[in-house]
C-alpha cells in the first residue's frame, strides 16, 4: 500500500543482486512509495545478478560504480544527479563480502590480504561514499544515508568471522560521519542491525540455516523479514524521522534484547 512517503524524493540504492536481497526489495517499496532513484552495484555482481529486471520493474537507470573506487563513485553520485534532476534525497548502503568467509578461513587464521578485502568493501565503502558526496555536496538539505549492518559487531558469532570487525567499523563509520554530515546540513546517517536473513549473501555463510533458527526461536517476534527491514528503511528515508541520526537501529525482532527464550530452555 503507498502512502507516498517518499513522493519527490530522489535515491541512489546499491547491492541489489537479486529478489531475495534486501537492497531489491528497498527498491520496490521506494517505488511503491513514489521516489525516483538510481540503481548501482559492482560490474561483476551486476553480472551475477537480476538487477536489470528489477530496474525495469522500477523504472530507474543502472549506473555501475565499484564502491571501493573513489572515481566511480564520483561518477555515480555525478551521474546520478543529473538522470534524476537535482541532489540526492536518500541512500541504501547495502554492501558487504568477506573473501575469508567464502573461502572458510577461520577468525584465528585470517588471511590479511582477504581482510583488507573485508573491511574496503564492508566498511570503508561506505566511509568512501559519504566522502564523496560531501565533497559534491550531492546530498540534498535533510537527506537520509542508511546501511546494514548485523549485531556481530557488538556480539561474538564465530562463524562470522572477518565480518564482524567489518560491521563494527562501519557502524563507527555512521557515528562520526553521521556527526559531520549533520552539521553540515542535517543528513541523517544510520545503520540498520538486521535479523538474520535468507539472502544470497547470508546462505553463503556456513552454518547459517541452524543459526536462522536458533534466531528464530530467540526473538521475541521471531526473525524480521526482508520484507519488513525494507519497510522500515522507508521509514527512515520519509520526513518522519528527520531527528534520527547516527543510530545502530536493531530490526531484529527483539533478538538483541532477549537473554533466553523459553522456546530455547525447552530445547536445551
């Protein structure tokens, strides 16, 4: 249902591979939602992905950038003003890989060339482009810059390896950007601690199944959907939350609050 939360606001959404990814269903819902937005992924996962049928659905451009190249980005956040008409209203920042996850390399034998790899992508890609778009001055008067991110940052998973240094970079990342950007002319910027999610991204990981329902049975709601994370990333890129900023939001359904479940104590 849209009740036009984001009518004349312009985006640029990044990561959407597929249906199952977050950052695809953010895009529909935006358009749902009335905004005109830019679509961006790496050439190789653009290759990997669907992304050309979601912009048809949206009816939106595809500009590819490689977050980690400064150049491209400049070119995205240059591009992308001029096909949608002005400054950017509003950003998903939905990126992250870890070569030492794919690869299976445990936390206590990280190979540090993978984990470079880790944190550039995961992190410093979002470091990168809010850089980027400060220097442009590309982001309109009250924007909105959302990410995603996971409670690995605060919590040890160890399955998660290399990516839980990641995310806890990014999210000190939104914290002192979020402070700079606010002052220079309100940008919000905040992270979004999802639930475990049946992405592509998330099904790479090993043991991610047991784990999604060991969540599952932990959350008070039980695991946020895909579906409902993009609906709130809407809420935080409408004029609703213009006095949020420089948050780690959880979307978790109470996961990160709850110390047992009874539905645990029974399985035990």
């Amino acid at each position: 249902m849209s009740n036009n939360l984001l009518k004349g606001k312009r985006g640029i959404i990044t990561g959407a591979l597929d249906e199952n990814s977050i950052a695809w269903k953010v895009a529909l819902k935006a358009h749902e939602q009335g905004a005109t937005f830019v679509l961006t992924n790496a050439p190789l996962a653009m290759r990997l992905g669907t992304i050309k049928q979601l912009a048809e659905q949206t009816k939106s451009e595809i500009i590819p950038a490689d977050a980690t190249n400064v150049e491209e980005l400049t070119n995205l956040f240059t591009k992308s003003q001029e096909v949608l008409g002005g400054k950017i209203d509003f950003v998903l920042h939905s990126i992250g890989m870890s070569p030492n996850i794919r690869k299976n390399i445990p936390y206590t034998e990280l190979n540090y060339d993978f984990y470079m790899k880790s944190l550039d992508i995961s992190a410093l890609s979002l470091h990168k482009m809010l850089a980027v778009a400060y220097k442009l001055d590309a982001l309109a008067k009250e924007g909105s810059v959302v990410t995603l991110t996971y409670i690995g940052a605060q919590r040890v998973f160890p399955f998660y390896t290399d990516m839980s240094d990641a995310k806890a970079t990014l999210e000190s990342i939104v914290r002192n950007f979020g402070y700079h950007y606010g002052k220079k002319n309100k940008v919000r910027v905040n992270s979004v601690s999802q639930s475990p999610t049946k992405t592509s991204a998330g099904n790479g990981i090993k043991g991610f199944a047991e784990f999604f329902d060991l969540a599952n049975m932990q959350s008070a709601l039980g695991n946020a959907s895909a579906d409902s994370c993009a609906d709130y990333c809407i809420t935080l890129f409408s004029d609703y939350t213009k006095m949020v900023t420089m948050q780690n939001l959880f979307h978790d359904g109470g996961y990160s609050t709850t110390g047992v479940s009874m539905e645990m104590m029974d399985k035990l």
